[in-house]
C-alpha cells in the first residue's frame, strides 16, 4: 500500500496506525479522520501521503463501481412511452391495410373447410362405412384365377379359353 522507495524507519510506526485509520474509514464509510500526530507526519512525509491518497482514491473508485445507479435522467420515461405510442400508431396503419381484409377472409375460408371435412369424415364413418362389406371390397378388385392347370388336356383348354377372350 505504502510507497517504499526510500528505506524510513521513522515512518514504520505510523504505516500501521495509517492503514487502520484507511480501512476503518472504508468500513464505516466516511471520510478518512486522522489524530494530531498522524496529520503531522502526513503533512512531512510524502511517502506516507502519496499512500494515504493512493488508499482513499482506490476505496472511492471501489465505492463509485459497487453503488447502484440513482435512477433514469429526466425525461427518460416520456420519450419510452413516446416511442411506444409511435410504434403502436405505426402498427395501427398497418392493420388498416389493403391485405388485412384479406388475411381475415384466409383464416375464415381455412376454417370453414377444416369444419366441411370433419363434416364429411364423421358421415362417412357413420353412415357408409358400416354398410360396406368384405364381399363388396372383394368384388371391386377381380381376383386372379389362382388354380392351375393340372394335366395336358386343362393346359390346351385354358389357352383356347384366353385366345377367345381376345
């Protein structure tokens, strides 16, 4: 804390009675107050008074970056809400613009279909659904014909069969 350049013992005694009168301030947190005899050796001794000023200005910038800001300057909070109401004004003109009409009418088309095709799906699985049956989804695709010839005679009438179809 203390400046050594020069070697002085008559100085040790009052180092130590300096430093606790310097931290004694910092923790009550007022200024630096000092007895007859240590403000006379301060007043002859630059060693001893450059460290005091070097202590006093290190705990003053530790209190200036430790305490909270005392609150927003003037006319803070009217250009905030100034700027809202513009952004808002801003907003408001361009909810008047020549696609919100129709962004409503999307959102009202989209809708509506969502509402016919759950329509559609609850009649189908109510009312045609269940009068289907396996015989019909049978009929609807032809099964191919799945025996196969099995002596010479079937083989000749099977392709006389197909060259009529033809």
């Amino acid at each position: 804390m203390w400046n050594t350049k020069k070697n002085n013992t008559e100085c040790e005694p009052y180092e130590v009675r300096l430093a606790d009168a310097v931290d004694g301030a910092a923790e009550r947190g007022q200024d630096l107050s000092l007895g007859a005899d240590l403000a006379a050796h301060l007043a002859t001794c630059a060693n001893c008074r450059e460290g005091v000023e070097g202590a006093e200005l290190s705990r003053a910038l530790l209190r200036w970056g430790l305490e909270p800001t005392m609150g927003a300057r003037p006319g803070f909070m009217a250009r905030v809400f100034a700027a809202i109401r513009a952004e808002e004004e801003i907003q408001t003109a361009q909810k008047t613009s020549f696609w919100r009409p129709l962004e409503h009418l999307a959102s009202r088309v989209a809708l509506a279909a969502c509402a016919a095709v759950m329509v559609m799906s609850f009649y189908i699985y109510a009312f045609v659904a269940p009068h289907a049956t396996s015989q019909d989804v049978t009929e609807l695709v032809q099964q191919p014909d799945t025996q196969q010839p099995q002596t010479p005679d079937e083989v000749l009438i099977s392709l006389a069969e197909r060259a009529n179809v033809r």
